[in-house]
C-alpha cells in the first residue's frame, strides 16, 4: 500500500494508504527526478537529473533513502549524464538508463556498490533510451526513441531484431519472466 511519485524540482510524493492521501517528502535537489524505485518499504532510489542545453550535456541525480524517504542523500560526486530509469535487485546491484554521450556512449550504467559508483556497460550509442526491463543484473532488454530496441545478455549490450515502424519512441517496456 505503500508508493512513491517523483517529479519536477525535486520532488518526492509519498503515499501509505495506496494513493488515497500524498505526503510530500523533502529533497536537497532541484532537477527533474524520472524515476523511483523502492527495494522494500525503507530502501529506495529516486533518479533524475538536469540538461545543460548549450553545452548538450547533462548532470544525473540519484538519492537514496533507508528510512522509507524520511530522508533522501544525493549520491556525492555522481559522475554520470541525466538518468531516466533506475532500478535494484538487491542494497548494492543495480542499473540506470541515462542520456548517451561522448563519455558514456551506451547510456546503460550498472552498479555494484549501492549506486555510489557507476560503470558505463559497453555498446553502441543510441538515438536515446527512454525505457528498461531486467530480469536479473545481466539480462533484459532497453527501449528508446524512433522504435530502437536492444537486449542485454550477460551483461553485454547489443541490438535486438524489431520490426516495427520507425520514427515511433517506444516509453515504456516491462519485462514478465518466465512462470514455473
């Protein structure tokens, strides 16, 4: 029954009798935050970030909460662009869809240190992922501006078969593993 909404400026929306009544829940941040993602009700990451349109370059955010967003801490000296997409499986492995760059061509990010630090994975530079879903940290698939799409195996990034029309931006994708 618990939930949290991220938006605009920093903000943090929190409910505890699903969706009836919202409590805002104070940030030190002011951009954009694009995701939120909760491990259990006291462990969560909420991602986002800002553009910096002259520089065509952007600043990713994350904060992280173990008292169910009583308190969020940005991640100090994040070095990574605008994050769209975040998410765990456990307190210290995770992955985040940013921005691709220069610098980080992929915009995949992976963690294993709770988010403090990030590892760019390796691969083509995308038109802009706007979308994930991972069954475990090394496998899942990515959606993303003018029907791009691309599966993850074993931690390595590579496009997957799509025949679907151009020019359409798939925003969301949701991953359902397989039923035993």
């Amino acid at each position: 029954r618990c939930g949290w909404a991220g938006g605009d400026r920093g903000t943090i929306w929190h409910t505890e009798d699903g969706g009836a009544r919202w409590g805002l829940q104070r940030t030190e941040v002011t951009c954009r935050l694009e995701s939120v993602f909760f491990l259990d009700s006291q462990t969560g990451w909420a991602a986002g970030g800002s553009s910096h349109p002259y520089l065509h370059t952007s600043s990713g955010v994350l904060l992280a909460t173990r008292d169910g967003g009583q308190h969020w801490n940005a991640v100090p000296k994040l070095l990574v662009p605008a994050l769209k997409r975040v998410r765990f499986f456990n307190s210290k492995r995770g992955w985040a869809i940013g921005s691709p760059s220069a610098m980080f061509p992929s915009g995949l990010f992976t963690t294993d240190s709770g988010g403090q630090a990030w590892e760019c994975v390796p691969g083509p530079r995308p038109v802009g992922w706007l979308s994930g879903g991972f069954w475990d940290p090394l496998n899942g698939a990515l959606a993303g501006r003018d029907s791009q799409v691309a599966v993850v195996q074993q931690g390595v990034l590579g496009p997957a078969e799509v025949s679907l029309p151009p020019f359409r931006d798939l925003e969301r994708l949701k991953l359902i593993g397989p039923s035993y």
